[in-house]
C-alpha cells in the first residue's frame, strides 16, 4: 500500500514515464524491505544472558553451557552485551567507541562467528 502512495506522490506527466513504472519500483523496494525485515526477524535468536545457564538445542536434546563465560572469552565481550543485551544500536555502539558503524558491525561479527563456533 505504501508503495502506491509513494508512486502517486513521486509520479510526474511532465517526465514522460509511465505510472506503472514508478509502482513497480516502489512495489519491488517494499518487497526487500519486508523480506529483510522478516529475515531479520526469523534468524535471530533472543537469549536472556542473566539466565543463561542452560540451552534448549533444536535437534530436541539439552546441553548445559555457561553462555556468559564464553562470552567472556571474545575479543570485546563488551559489543555482544551492548547489541543483545542492552539493545544498543550499531551507531549508538561507534559513538561510545569513536569508531565507524561499519567497523562495530564487523567487530561483532567476528565475535559471533567465535561465539558459534565455540558453542557448535
């Protein structure tokens, strides 16, 4: 729906492009959006770190692990806490740090990517 309200607002005769050209623009954005939006939403697990003490693995047997030590463990535990813990966003996080967005985000990765492959 807000795809079609975008192409009316942005449509303009005097261009000489068809309407439903810019519909299928919008149309295809919101598309993305809404798949990124779900993949998001659909691939990341929420663990609560305070309580972390045992996990329930998908393949229907328990294992005992205390998440909190292995986060420890990572290069900047502080960045895990900060994203999943106190829900900081990527750009809150590279203003207390002085650094660029892109480069916590590349940080946290390769926490993560630790993380999992200590825990798999």
């Amino acid at each position: 729906m807000s795809a079609t309200w975008s192409a009316i607002n942005n449509f303009k005769q005097e261009k000489n492009t068809k309407f439903t050209t810019y519909l299928y623009k919008g149309v295809v954005y919101e598309c993305i959006k809404q798949k990124k939006t779900n993949n998001r939403k659909s691939s990341t697990p929420h663990y609560n770190i305070s309580s972390a003490n045992h996990i329930s693995c998908k393949l229907g047997f328990d294992f005992s692990a205390d998440l909190v030590d292995e986060i420890n463990i990572c290069e900047d535990p502080s960045l895990i806490y900060e994203k999943y813990y106190y829900n900081y966003t990527l750009n809150d996080m590279a203003k207390k740090r002085g650094i660029s967005k892109e480069a916590v985000r590349f940080k946290l990765k390769k926490n993560l990517n630790f993380l999992k492959s200590r825990l798999s």
